[in-house]
C-alpha cells in the first residue's frame, strides 16, 4: 500500500485500486483553488498509471463536498469581479474532463451534502454509493449562476432532462430516495456503510476485466457525446453571470445568512 498527501486531498494506492480522498473535513470539503488544483493533480497521475485498474472517489468528515468555496470565491468577487469566474475555465473544466475521462470504473462514496460542483464531481463517476440521509441540490441559481462542472450535461443523462430542468432551475434540496428513484445514485446504504461498501464495489471493479470495463465505459461515453462543448457552454455562461449584480449580491447574502433580493440582472 502506498499512500500519497498533497493537501487537501489524499491518494492511496493499493494492489490496482487507486482511493483519491478529498481531505479539507474542516471545511465540509468545500473546493478553493488549492483543492481542485491537487485533486485535478491526482486524476491526471491516476489516468496516465497503467497498473490502476479502479478508482474511489470518496471524502473525509461530514459532507462530500459542498461546492465552490464561496469564502474564497466572495473575496474574487471584490477584487474583480470579471475575472472571479476563471476558475471554472482554469480548474473546473480540466478537473472534470480529467475524471470523465478516466478508462477505468470510477466509484463515488456520497455522505452528507453533495451539492453545485459536488455534485458535479459526484456524477463525473460511473457507480455511486450514497448515505440514507445525504442530500443533494443543484444549487447555482440559489447564487445567480447557472451551472458548471458539467452539470448542465451529466444531470440530463442522469435523471432525463425534464427533471434536470427542475433541478437546475428551482435548485431544491432532495433526499438520497429521490437520487435513487430517479437513477443519480446506483446503491443507498446505511451512513455508516457508505465507506465500506463503496469499497467494497471498487475492489470487485479492480480485480474485475479491465479491458472489458474499459470498452463498456467507452461505448456508454459514446452514447452521451457532448460533454466538452457543455463545460465550455458553462464557462461561457459562468463568466458572464458571475460579473452580475444578483450574483454579487446572492454572494454576500449567503455569507451572512440573508436572504438575497434578485433584481434580474
């Protein structure tokens, strides 16, 4: 077993399972600059390894992952706010094409809060585990944004466009029985099994038929065309809203625990 720490994420390695750990608890494994960029890191080493033959995607404390770390976003916004949405062309768009990309099965252990990019990352996978009481939402608009880490493209192959508008556009809070009934998450388990029988899946994967699975996720990748022009829509989309009053003002309304007031532009 060989384990690797490059703060905030964790990378253990052990005989062709590859377990990538987002490790930022203290801060519900919200994504700042540091994160993504050591997590993007640890997919581009994982998907250039020919003895890796699965991968877990999993988080340390209470919640996978909340989304962008808005305390780091807010202070972007302040300095400029035309240039606080590069990081979804700089670090998003790389992060999730790097994990799409992955020819190897990819596992994902969900607990806790799964939400904007989170969820993003979370459905970048091809098998997910979730908690019985972790939640999940779209978030964006509850921001003035529209989406980005392919969600516009990956919840529509999920969950049918249809509900991926309402989603997407009311931003609700749903529960791990809806993610199940409407096919995000393959499997709902106890919260304190989620660990375990992610693992328990990415194992079976890694001493599984490598070059089958490979094909399989490439046939099913050919079935769902389209995700790099849907991350280059939303940076598109992302830059011109995060320059918006609503979003600057939704911003700081959520910092301080107001509600905000969108005057549409």
């Amino acid at each position: 077993m060989t384990t690797q720490l490059t703060h905030p994420v964790a990378v253990e390695i052990t005989d062709g399972l590859v377990t990538v750990t987002l490790a930022r608890a203290d801060a519900s494994n919200a994504l700042d600059v540091a994160t993504k960029t050591a997590l993007a890191a640890a997919i581009d080493r994982v998907g250039t390894d020919p003895d890796v033959r699965a991968v877990l995607l999993a988080a340390d404390g209470r919640h996978f992952c909340v989304g962008q770390d808005l305390g780091e976003h807010v202070e972007g916004l302040r300095a400029d706010p035309s240039t606080a949405m590069s990081t979804v062309g700089e670090h998003y768009n790389p992060l999730i094409s790097a994990l799409a990309a992955v020819a190897v099965p990819v596992v994902v252990a969900i607990h806790g809060a799964c939400v904007g990019a989170g969820l993003g990352l979370a459905l970048a996978g091809d098998i997910r585990v979730a908690g019985e009481s972790s939640t999940f939402s779209t978030a964006f608009t509850g921001i003035g944004l529209a989406s980005d880490s392919g969600l516009s493209h990956t919840l529509v192959g999920a969950v049918g466009a249809s509900r991926a508008a309402g989603l997407m556009l009311l931003g609700d809070r749903f529960g791990a029985a809806d993610a199940f009934e409407w096919g995000l998450v393959h499997r709902v388990v106890p919260d304190d099994t989620v660990d375990e029988t992610a693992r328990t899946l990415a194992e079976r994967l890694a001493h599984g038929p490598t070059a089958a699975y490979e094909q399989v996720k490439a046939l099913l990748g050919a079935t769902t065309p389209g995700l790099p022009d849907a991350l280059e829509r939303e940076r598109t989309a992302q830059e011109l809203l995060g320059a918006s009053a609503d979003h600057t003002t939704a911003v700081e309304a959520f910092l301080t625990k107001d509600r905000p007031t969108f005057v549409g532009h």
